[in-house]
C-alpha cells in the first residue's frame, strides 16, 4: 500500500497547493518533491526598472486570461471586467513592484478573498525536478520523522493512541500506517490526535480513512477548473487494506486550530459519515487549493485558487468555517476530554480481572491515568 502523490488540499500530482489563512501553505509535501524559492536578485533587477505601457497591457492581458479558472465564474467575470476599466491607469504605473501591489489591492477588494495576490520578484511555489541528493535527503528526512507518526501507543483502559503530525508522501507511509492501525487492533476505542497535523498527502489520508469502513466509501473530493473546465476527482476508500479494519468501535478525533488540509479531510470526512467524534478546536478552514504562482510575464506571477474540495455528504467543504467539534474543549483539554468519553463508550471486548481493574482505575481519574502512562508510575 504505497500511497501516491496528495491529491487533496495541500498539494497534489498536478502541482496544487493548498490555501491556508492568509498566506500560500506549502504543505510537507513540498519538503520531499517542491523546491521554493527566493530571488533576492529579481527584487535588485526590479530597483529602477519601468515597465512600458504595452508591457503592462501584456500583463493584464494574462491577468485577465488566467482569471478564467478562478473558483467562482461570476466574480471572475467581474474581476476581468474591473481590470478592463482600470486599465489606463495600470498603464501609468512603471513600477513592477507597485503594480503587483495595486493590481492585489483591487484584486481583493472586488473579491473579498484573500488568496489572490500578485508579486513581482518571486518564484514561490515553482516545481522544479528535485536532484537525487535532495529526494534522498527528503526520504531520510522523512524516516527520520517517523513518517509523520510522533506516537502510537496503547492508554490505560485499553484505549488506543496515535498521534499524527503530518500524512507523509514518502512511498513506505502505507506501511507505516498499516503498522499502528495493527498496533490499535485490539483496542476498544480509538484516539486520532490531529491537533498538530499541518496536512500533506491525501493518498496517505485515504489510506488511513479507508480502515474505517467496511465497503468502498466514497469521500471528498476535489473540484478543479483548469483552461476554462471543470473536472471533478472523486475519492474513494481503497478496496483492501493491509490488516484488520477498525470497525465497530468507538473514534474520536482531536482538533486544534492548528489541523489544516488533509486533516481537516479526516476530521470532516468521519464526521459527516458518523464515524467519529470530533473533539477539541474548529480546525482552521483551509479547503481551497491552487495550482501555485502562474506566471504574468516581466516577472510578475499570481496566485489564484482553482480548486476546492467537496463533499458528497454536504455538497460543500470547510473553507473559512474549519470543521466544527462534536464536542469543544480547549487544544490542551482534548486529550483528557476524548480519553474520557471513550472510557465510557468503549465496549469491553476481553474480561479479566487485571484489565477491570485498569479500567476502573483509568475512569476514576483519568487525567492521573495519562499522567502515569507518560511517566511510568503512579502520580502523589
């Protein structure tokens, strides 16, 4: 179970990235197949520099142009038609710096969205084929991080625990989460901790998703509009996975403000197909993706959504909302929250007399029962 490239919000196989807040979000995709870079030379090139008249027509032409795929096609149209009236006086800035920043400027105030930006000067988001040296750093790096898995462990109570940072792109994620979806089996509820999880490949995320049902479900997907159409990919739960499902079972998941992208797709898609129980934080809201800074000519490039997810549950997605929690609590609450609930939901599956005594010992206080699984022995 090798997972591909993301494929979701965040960053995919055909350059997408995903929109967070208020800036560009290079997801942990970028540290094994996208370079960013920096040209602190465009910006002294720049110093001095006039952009003629026709120079600029060029750009807004291309402005123009590549505003027919924005998400929505009604204000696209009112964009490119807003950037026709203003034209003459996009033609007296000679300043590439500070057309990038006036063409933004009006670009957000007929929009209201903050994603679209203009620079000049930059060569953010850029794909570029890594060396072997860096895809070999980037698989080091990757195992190193223990592909994305900070902790996956067995609570008091017969609880089971896996904390995610990312869902890593590296070929080996399948097996490694094949490893602790093994390690949960035998546990009676479940613990998914995605309160740091900054998102990466939605091929690892669907692998994950897919030991929660049964039969091939189908998830969220992503709708695109590339060269005037568009194309929707659907998302599907995978036919086979390595090991037992985890069915039948209680799952809960925890949020933070900080779970973007394909987190946010876990969190959403669990929720709406009643599968889990959210608890914690509204995540952040970041459903948009983009297929990165295209390029306007004289060195200036624009970033403009074109793609976001959509649920076959809501029709809709997240986007500025985040995901809402089943149950709120504080980032720093959630743990002991959802360790609790799933005390009290669990259905035991073996009898014995040292696992009743654990249980009741962890129900009792079940903060203390943390505290000592972390420690090792028994809080004063």
């Amino acid at each position: 179970m090798a997972p591909e490239e993301d494929k979701v919000p965040g960053e995919d196989s055909a350059g997408s990235r995903h929109l967070g807040g208020r800036t560009l979000r290079l997801t942990l995709l970028a540290v094994s197949v996208l370079s960013v870079t920096f040209r602190p030379s465009a910006l002294a090139e720049g110093k001095g520099r006039s952009l003629a008249p026709a120079q600029v027509d060029e750009i807004v032409d291309h402005l123009k142009a590549k505003l027919q795929d924005y998400l929505f096609p009604d204000i696209s149209r009112r964009l490119q038609n807003e950037l026709e009236v203003h034209r003459s006086q996009y033609r007296a800035i000679g300043d590439p710096s500070a057309l990038a920043d006036r063409l933004t400027a009006d670009l957000r105030a007929s929009s209201h969205d903050g994603h679209l930006a203009v620079t000049f000067g930059e060569e953010l988001g850029m794909k570029k084929e890594p060396t072997p040296e860096e895809r070999q750093h980037a698989r080091a790096f990757d195992a190193a991080s223990g592909y994305g898995v900070r902790s996956a462990r067995r609570l008091p109570g017969n609880i089971g625990y896996v904390d995610l940072a990312y869902f890593s792109p590296d070929p080996s994620a399948g097996a490694a989460v094949s490893a602790f979806m093994q390690l949960m089996t035998g546990t009676d509820a479940l613990v998914l901790d995605l309160r740091r999880n900054g998102g990466g490949s939605g091929e690892t995320a669907t692998a994950l998703l897919s030991y929660f049902f049964e039969e091939p479900t189908q998830l969220s997907g992503i709708v695109e509009h590339i060269g005037g159409e568009v194309r929707e990919r659907q998302k599907w739960t995978m036919p086979y996975v390595q090991g037992p499902r985890y069915l039948g079972k209680p799952v809960f998941i925890l949020t933070s403000s900080h779970t973007h992208s394909a987190a946010e797709l876990c969190a959403y898609d669990l929720k709406n197909r009643h599968r889990a129980v959210i608890v914690g934080e509204r995540t952040a809201g970041d459903a948009n993706s983009s297929t990165g800074m295209l390029d306007l000519g004289h060195n200036l490039s624009v970033l403009i959504p074109n793609g976001q997810t959509k649920s076959p549950i809501t029709n809709a997605n997240w986007e500025g909302s985040g995901v809402q929690p089943d149950v709120p609590a504080a980032a720093g609450d959630a743990l002991v929250t959802a360790y609790t609930l799933a005390l009290g939901q669990a259905k035991w599956t073996v009898e014995s007399a040292e696992l009743a005594k654990e249980r009741n010992a962890a129900s009792k206080d079940p903060r203390a029962a943390l505290l000592q699984e972390i420690d090792g022995f028994p809080g004063k």
